[in-house]
C-alpha cells in the first residue's frame, strides 16, 4: 500500500490542538507498554498505515525517543524476520523476473510525485549479511528518516528493493519468505538489471535523488562509479558513513584543541564504510590542511581479518590498496595499536567485543583524550560499550557509536555517547540536492556536511560527550545542514538556485534583508520541511 499525502489545512482552534496532542500522547503510551522493541516496531508500522497523518506527528514530534524502533537497532531484526511479522509493505519490490518492465511499474506506482528513492537489493544489510527481500525494511527505514531529519514530505520518497534472489539457505527454504527463490543473478545479468533500473527512474522522473543501501562490498562501489555520473546519486554506507564519522572526529578534536592534520587513524574492518571514511578523511587534509591525497591516506591504517593492511600484502580487494603503507605487518589488533600509536580508534567490523579491553587499556595510555568510535550496527555487532570505553580510559574518552548507548556515570560526572547516526547526514543532504535539482553529489558536499555538523555543539556540551547537537533538534540540525550543503551546490555550479527561493525567503518571519546567504538558505529550507503539525488528524 501507499502512505497516504496528509490533508493540509490552516491552523486548527486550541480545542482541536489539544485534541491532537492528546491523540500522540495517548498512542504513546500505548507503544511503551508494548514489551518488545520489534513489537513497537510493528505496530509503527501498522499506525503509519492504518492512521498516517497520527503516524508522522509522532514520528516527528518524538523522534529522539522513536528513532531505534524504526530503524537501528530495531530494524535489522525486524528485516531478519521481514515475512514473518506481517510488515505492511509500503515499498516498490522490482524482481528480476519483472526484467524488461521496470519503468511500466513506477509509472503504476499510486505515488508519482516521488523526488527521493532509496534502494537496496539486500545482500549486506547492516552486520546481518544477505536478508534477501527483507532488505525492504532498511529502503523503508531510512525513507521515514528523509521525513523525521528533514521534512521531506513523505509522498515523495519512494522505498525499492531490487529483488534478485538471495545466497541465504534459511531464506531458501523458509517457506514464509516472499521474495524470489533463486540463488542472486549476478555478473552481466545483475549489471543488466541495474542498468534498465536507473534508466527507468531517469525516464520516469529526470530529477530524483537515488540512494544506494547496503549493497555488498563488490558492488557498491562500483555502481557508485558507474552511476555518479548519469544520476545523482549517493551510497549512504560509503559517503554517509564517512560524512558522519568525519564530523565526529572534527568535533572531538574541538575538545583536545588538537588539528587533523596530526591525528592517526586506526580502522578495526577495511570495507566500504571504512575505505569511505578513509579517504573524506584524506580529501578533508588535502582541501584544508594543503596534503596531497596520497598524505592523507597515509594517516588512515586499517586491519582487516588476515591484519595490518601494508604494501607488502599481495591479497589486497582494489578499494583496500590506496590505503596499503609501507609498515610492518600486525596479525592482531592489540599489536597494530602498539606499533602504530593510534590517536584515533574507528571500528567498521561487526566483531562485537573487537575493541577489548587491552585494546582500551592500550589507547588509554597512549592518548590523554582517546577518541574511539565502535561503528558496526546493530549494538549486537559493536565493537565494544561506552561503559567500557568509560571505564578502561578513566572517563576521558571521546567515545561515538553507530547504535544507542546510555548515559554512564565516572565519579561525579554523567558522560554521554554520540551516536554517529547517518541520519543527520543523508537526510539533509538528500533535501538539499532535491531542492537543488543538484546534478551530482561530490565528496565535498560531503566535506561540507561534517563540518557544519561538527560546529554545532559547544564546547560544553563536547566535553560532556556530545559529540552532535540532539537528535531531539534535528529538525534544526537538519535546516543548518540543508542551508550549507544547498548554499555550496549552487556556488560551485552542481545545482541551481530554486525558482521561488527569493519569494520564499521574503516571507520568512524574522529574517533581515541583510542577512547572510546560510541565513537566507536556513530559511528557504525551513518553508519547505513537511510540518504534519498543519494536518489534520
């Protein structure tokens, strides 16, 4: 089924206000007695079908708090068991057997308005491996993070899973899966298939925002390659992750007081989200620190499961090679951190426990502040806690993750952990391009992205431990986001100034004439985030 658009309409009397509120307080707390994280999974979803304009008021005004249910951690199990709890699937499935007929099908779809289309064909999602079908579940989740990050209406999002089979046995031979019963299509064939897909989506709407999700390894890049030129178009586990974990290590480094420039950067896992980070991180210290690329990637190591990836290794994948350095080669973890002296630890694993606590102990007595950020989702493949963290660096760590942590009490203080969550990355980002028409997303955009983000905490709130503002805000996070990213796309020529834009920033309230462009383009974003506060319940 589809969401339904939301009726708009002006702004209702007090006594239907609190009549509103009363219905988002009420089915609140219906979703915290449930007793289950997938449960509350599963009756969002049924409210986001059953009573959507109820659905999204909840979704935005409650996001902090509703975010894991909709997506990390709760939506890797929910994706694991996408057929067997009866998800009301909302999202567009194009099988391979429906070669040949892919733009006929997004023409039929109920939404034509689409501007955003989130994709994945299932075969790395998250730390989980080939969910096959059930890889839906993630194309929907970070659908409804366009709409609760930064108001992008959700009629103009379109989810799409490419449905080429899976090499998972269990899904094989369950009888409840619903997706194609064959081992994936691969080579010409698959290349093939994506190929007709992009040049339908291109054909069908010339302006959409495509998003590539949880491809594997052997693919992503290459169709991040292939594509970039043709669509805009972005891999979220390549540049969104980098992006995020770029801004995390820009704003710990406001804590210390010390550059960039000086850090080295260990990765625990060398795949597409590591590499990712690796080299924004080299184009970061070759556009603002005047290094080649060549010298910032030789500041960023990685281990991968045969250890130090070095020069002298000839089993190297092709993403791994730029990052191959002429170093001795560490078998093991603890081993690379002693010989390599890391400043900086950055787990892309999905080993939980990776980072134990020698490894702790051992950044600890190399860095008075350690900065270390255990990435892999969900919390079950993390390389370690932040108590831990906390406790084998005596609370001085500068500590992000990819899933949720709580907060963790070190003598008097309470220390709190940033969660590197890409949503407050993809989703302005993607409105930017959208209201752009932005012809491609280049990895400065993405440079952009984290710096803005990581200037917005205080220097207070860093040394508490957050790293990024609250995702309470990121409505605002998002506009700020929106505003330097669009503002950049259009001064370097990558996309165009909306036809309404000077319109749109006349009418905002509380904005000077001489106000700067960022202000101008904050609020030019602002006038067109989806505000389901306006519909009616």
């Amino acid at each position: 089924m589809t969401v339904a658009s939301p009726e708009i309409s002006q702004q209702a009397p007090a006594c239907q206000q609190s009549s509103k509120l009363a219905a988002v307080a009420a089915e609140m707390a219906s979703l915290r007695s449930l007793p289950t994280d997938l449960q509350r999974y599963l009756a969002l979803r049924n409210l986001q079908r059953d009573n959507p304009v109820l659905f999204y008021k909840m979704l935005v005004h409650h996001v902090q708090e509703i975010l894991p249910f909709v997506y990390t951690p709760t939506v890797g199990e929910a994706c694991q068991k996408y057929h067997k709890i009866g998800v009301p699937t909302y999202g567009l499935y194009l099988r391979a057997t429906d070669a040949g007929h892919f733009l006929k099908r997004l023409r039929a779809y109920p939404q034509q308005d689409v501007r955003v289309v989130v994709v994945t064909d299932g075969e790395r999602i998250l730390g989980l491996g080939d969910l096959g079908a059930g890889g839906m579940g993630i194309s929907e989740g970070k659908s409804l993070l366009y709409t609760a990050a930064a108001g992008v209406p959700p009629h103009q999002i379109l989810p799409v899973t490419l449905d080429v089979g899976t090499n998972n046995p269990a899904l094989l031979e369950d009888p409840q899966y619903q997706g194609l019963r064959q081992r994936r299509v691969t080579g010409p064939a698959y290349e093939a298939l994506v190929a007709e897909f992009v040049a339908a989506l291109k054909a069908w709407q010339p302006h959409v925002l495509l998003q590539f999700e949880d491809f594997a390894n052997h693919t992503a890049f290459h169709l991040l390659e292939e594509y970039r030129p043709q669509i805009c178009c972005f891999n979220d586990d390549i540049q969104g992750t980098a992006c995020i974990c770029l801004a995390g290590v820009l704003s710990a480094l406001r804590a210390t007081g010390a550059s960039l420039a000086d850090q080295r950067i260990l990765f625990y896992g060398a795949g597409e989200a590591g590499t990712g980070i690796g080299e924004l991180i080299a184009i970061c210290l070759e556009r603002r620190h005047g290094m080649t690329r060549e010298q910032g990637r030789s500041q960023c190591l990685y281990m991968d499961s045969k250890g130090l990836v070095c020069a002298s290794r000839t089993d190297l994948q092709p993403h791994k090679k730029p990052f191959a350095h002429d170093v001795p080669h560490c078998r093991t973890l603890l081993e690379a951190v002693q010989q390599i002296k890391p400043t900086v630890l950055i787990g892309v694993s999905t080993m939980a426990g990776a980072f134990s606590q020698d490894v702790l102990n051992a950044m600890a007595e190399l860095n008075e502040r350690p900065i270390i950020m255990p990435l892999s989702n969900p919390t079950s493949k993390s390389e370690c806690t932040f108590e831990a963290a906390v406790a084998a660096t005596g609370g001085r760590v500068l500590f992000a993750s990819g899933s949720p942590y709580p907060p963790c009490t070190y003598g008097r203080r309470t220390l709190h952990p940033a969660q590197a969550n890409n949503a407050y990355i993809f989703p302005a980002v993607g409105h930017a391009a959208v209201l752009t028409r932005c012809k491609e997303i280049s990895d400065d955009v993405f440079l952009v992205a984290a710096e803005s983000l990581a200037s917005m905490s205080s220097v207070a709130k860093l040394d508490q431990g957050h790293l990024f503002p609250r995702f309470a805000d990121i409505k605002v996070v998002s506009a700020r986001l929106i505003a330097a990213v669009a503002d950049f796309v259009v001064r370097t020529g990558l996309g165009s100034l909306p036809a309404d834009f000077d319109e749109a920033v006349r009418h905002s309230a509380g904005l000077s004439s001489s106000a700067s462009n960022l202000a101008r383009w904050e609020a030019y974003a602002v006038a067109h985030m989806y505000d389901p506060g306006a519909a009616k319940l």
